[in-house]
C-alpha cells in the first residue's frame, strides 16, 4: 500500500484477464477511515488496517467495483455505501446510498457521472493537497500516464457518456486516482480533458 496523496493510500492487484492493475483506496482523513472499491489486499496489510482502527464504510463507484466488498464488510464489520442509482442492480446489498453533491465522511464531494456504463456511476473529489479525483469505470488510467474511456460498446451510447463525464471538468484536482489502470500523479485534469474531447 502506498501514499498518493494526503491521508490517501493506494493498492493494486493485477487482472490478468483485463491486463491492468485493479486499485483500492484508502482514506483516513479528520477521524474517518474508508475503503474504496477494494480489490483482494494481502493478509498482512489487512491485519495493519484493522489495527489502525475501525473502518467506517467501504463506499463504490458504481455497480461493477464491489470486488472484494462483501468479505471486508464482515471482516471490519462495516457498512457498505453505493451509488443511489446503482444500489438496486448489485449483487449485494447496501447499507445506504449516495447521490451527486453529497459529502461523504474523509471529505469526499460525490460527483455523478450521467450516461456511464452504470446509471450511478460516481466520481470523488478531494478538496484538499491541490484536489484529489478518484474514479471507478469512468476513465482508466491505460496506457499509463494518459486516461481512456472503455472499450464503446460499455456504453449505451458514447457520445453521452463522454459528455457525463465532461461534468468532471467543472472541478479542481491535479491527481486523479483511478480504479482500473495508472493513477495520475500530476496534471489529471488535462487528461481528463485530452479523454473528454478526444
């Protein structure tokens, strides 16, 4: 697990079938400790999070990324936080739902993404450390140092969904952290603009 920003921590574990890395995150933040998007972590880091201290909330991007959700829910005996639109559609269910413009505990802005591949797709910002965006399928950090969209036909239709996406635009970050691919450690929002208009 390594540091990418202020009070936020990143771990990948590689996908042989996509060829890309699946990134975790971790916030701990003003009293707040939360999971995002958790891929498989090694026992030890587990046992170094649980000593830590409790977890809050494991909170999803989207419908797709509950990945290792359910096993650490019981493991940290937490709850689980997913987008208003995407919670009916999960293979799991949630403890409670969020919608664009919430704030989240850690000091995460909830920004929805519209038109994506699932209907509550979300990004969070992070208002602090020169702004801080992380995101689930919206862009993927491949080929590194650049972000893409999926492959078209994830889309109902493209054109909306890079629109939705456009809506990022509106906000300040310099790091975006992704979960598929390469994070971007510096200049994020020119490569969200260079994907938006590509």
């Amino acid at each position: 697990m390594e540091a990418v920003a202020q009070d936020i921590y990143e771990w990948s574990h590689y996908s042989p079938e996509k060829q890309l890395n699946f990134n975790g995150h971790l916030i701990v933040a003003g009293g707040h400790r939360l999971l995002i998007d958790p891929p498989p972590l090694a026992a030890e880091a587990l046992e170094a999070i649980r000593r830590e201290g409790p977890i809050e909330a494991i909170v999803l991007t989207n419908r797709d990324h509950v990945r290792e959700t359910a096993a650490y829910r019981g493991l940290f005996r937490t709850k689980v936080l997913a987008p208003e639109q995407d919670a009916p559609l999960m293979e799991i269910e949630v403890d409670g739902v969020f919608a664009h413009g919430d704030r989240l505990p850690g000091g995460l802005r909830v920004i929805h993404l519209p038109d994506g591949k699932s209907p509550g797709e979300s990004a969070f910002l992070v208002e602090r450390d020169g702004g801080v965006l992380i995101l689930g399928d919206a862009l993927i950090g491949k080929p590194a140092g650049s972000l893409s969209f999926l492959p078209q036909d994830k889309f109902a239709d493209m054109a909306k969904a890079r629109a939705g996406v456009r809506r990022l635009l509106d906000f300040d970050f310099d790091r975006v952290l992704v979960g598929d691919g390469a994070s971007i450690m510096t200049g994020g929002r020119e490569a969200v603009r260079k994907a938006v208009m590509g």
